[in-house]
C-alpha cells in the first residue's frame, strides 16, 4: 500500500508538490494523471526517498519512504521516464549488476521480460537507441517480481507495439496483486490500465476518482440532422446546450441520460442521429479549469 499525507516538495517560485494526499491500495493500479512538468516526478522521488520532503510524509507498505528508503527498493520496482545507463557495459552486465544490487540469484526472469521485449542483452549500451535503453529499464523495474511498481512515464519511447507488450505486462501484473502507481500525460494509457486516478496540475491535486466515477462525468455529443434548417434551428431554442449549428444539423452536448433529448426530439422531423462520446481529454480539461498547461 502506498500512502501520501500532505506531502510538500517546495522548489520555489511555485514549483514542486504542494500538500498532496492520496493512497494506493494493496493491489491496485492508481493512475497519477497530469501535464509535463505538473509534479509526477516529483511525487515518485519522494516515494523512492531521492530527495527531503518540505513538509508531509509518504508509506510505502507501512515504511516510511524517507527513513527505510533502502528497505522499500527491495520490493519497489521503479521504471523512470528518461533512463541513464553507464555507456561501456552491455546490457546483459548491467542487468547483472542491478541483480547483484537487488540480491538476486538468478537473472532467469530478467532474460523472460527481455525475450518478450525483442531485447538483445548482448549489445553495449552506447549502441542503444533510446527506445532500447528503455526496454533495459523495463527489465530492470520487473525482474525481481517487485510488489511495488513504480512507473514515469512508461510508455514514452516506446512503439506501439511494445507498448501493447507492456500494457499487458502491467496488466499481469496487477492480476498478482501487485500494488502500481501510473504516472503518465496521456489519458489514453491512464483510462486503459488504471483503477482509478489522481489528477495533478501544478503540483495541486485537482481530483480523484475511480475510471468509472470519470466516466460517468463524462458530456456526449449528440449531431442531430433534421430535415430542414428551420427544424434545426427551432430545436436550438429547446434548451439543450448547443455546441455547433449549421444547416439542418446541429450539435448538442448532453450530460446522463438521452431520454430527456429523445423526448424533445419526437416533434422533429429527425434524419440522422450520431453519438460522439467525450474523450478522458474533455473530462480532464474540465477538472483543470480549462487549461492543460502547467
């Protein structure tokens, strides 16, 4: 279990963490959700004990992330956004060198996670695209089936296919037990994979909710064609709110049920009915205010 208590990383002129609380249940997937640079990283350094909190404390399975740090990597696995490697070893002896770190015996389930990544061990690090270091990292975050997982970022790098291997690694994973903390920009990863999510803006957490809490707050888009502009424009003045109108089609945004739109719509002459489903995008951008930027 992963706790944050009023947890404060105040870097000055208004950037860093800024009084956040939340916790992550045994088993669970919990999405940190927020644009670059809105604190994501942060908060991920402060559970693996990089850096001092200004104020507030943070738990990982009862231990406290800035006094037993060392304890809490034993069973964390950590998969950072960008990923620094030493340039003259392959990546078969770094691989060995962090299980040599992390006390393990065998390299068998790090040789598994690299096979499903198409990763070559045997090439030096310095020849490694970036997307290869990348799968280096993922080896190293799952090889010594950690109970904690920590990911920034993970997908970034990665093509869609790999991604797809890691969202069903993820996904395993979870089927465990395993208790995972998301950090990602991307609202499409967040909805795919996780429980439920923290919004995060400017260090500030905005909101949390369950996926399916966000999806029920999400608006549908209803685009309505009539038979004629009069239809159209008439039905403008029936109250919905209106998003677009041009000619005989018009555009309404509808919170909840349809029926409300289905009744009024039974004195229209209607030839044409499209649903446009509000993406997490929408829903986040309304959590923020209107404004994604940090």
């Amino acid at each position: 279990m992963i706790r944050v208590k009023n947890l404060t990383k105040d870097y000055g002129g208004r950037k860093g963490i800024f009084d956040l609380s939340f916790e992550v249940e045994n088993g669970e997937v919990f999405g940190l959700l927020g644009p670059e640079g809105a604190g994501k990283t942060t908060v991920i350094s402060q559970l693996l004990g990089f850096a001092s909190a200004s104020r507030g404390r943070c738990f990982i399975n009862g231990k406290s992330c800035h006094t037993r740090s060392a304890e809490i990597m034993e069973f964390t696995g950590y998969l950072p956004e960008e990923i620094s490697l030493p340039e003259d070893m392959t990546g078969l002896a770094f691989v060995r060198f962090m299980a040599e770190i992390k006390g393990i015996k065998s390299i068998e389930r790090a040789q598994q996670v690299a096979e499903r990544f198409e990763l070559d061990l045997d090439e030096r690090i310095r020849k490694m695209s970036r997307r290869t270091r990348k799968k280096v990292g993922i080896v190293c975050a799952f090889m010594h089936d950690p109970a904690v997982i920590l990911l920034d970022e993970p997908m970034g790098g990665l093509d869609a296919l790999m991604q797809g291997r890691l969202n069903d690694l993820i996904l395993e994973e979870k089927g465990k037990g395993k208790t995972i903390l998301f950090a990602s920009h991307t609202f499409e990863e967040v909805e795919r994979i996780c429980d439920r999510v923290g919004m995060i803006k400017k260090g500030l957490m905005v909101n949390v909710d369950d996926i399916a809490g966000i999806r029920a707050a999400k608006k549908k888009s209803y685009i309505v064609s009539f038979a004629t502009d009069e239809d159209a424009q008439r039905f403008a003045r029936e109250g919905f709110e209106v998003i677009s109108l041009s000619g005989r089609q018009i555009t309404v945004s509808l919170k909840g049920e349809m029926m409300p739109l289905v009744k009024a719509l039974g004195s229209y002459q209607v030839v044409g009915l499209e649903t446009v489903a509000q993406s997490l995008e929408d829903v986040f951008i309304h959590f923020y205010g209107g404004d994604t930027r940090v």
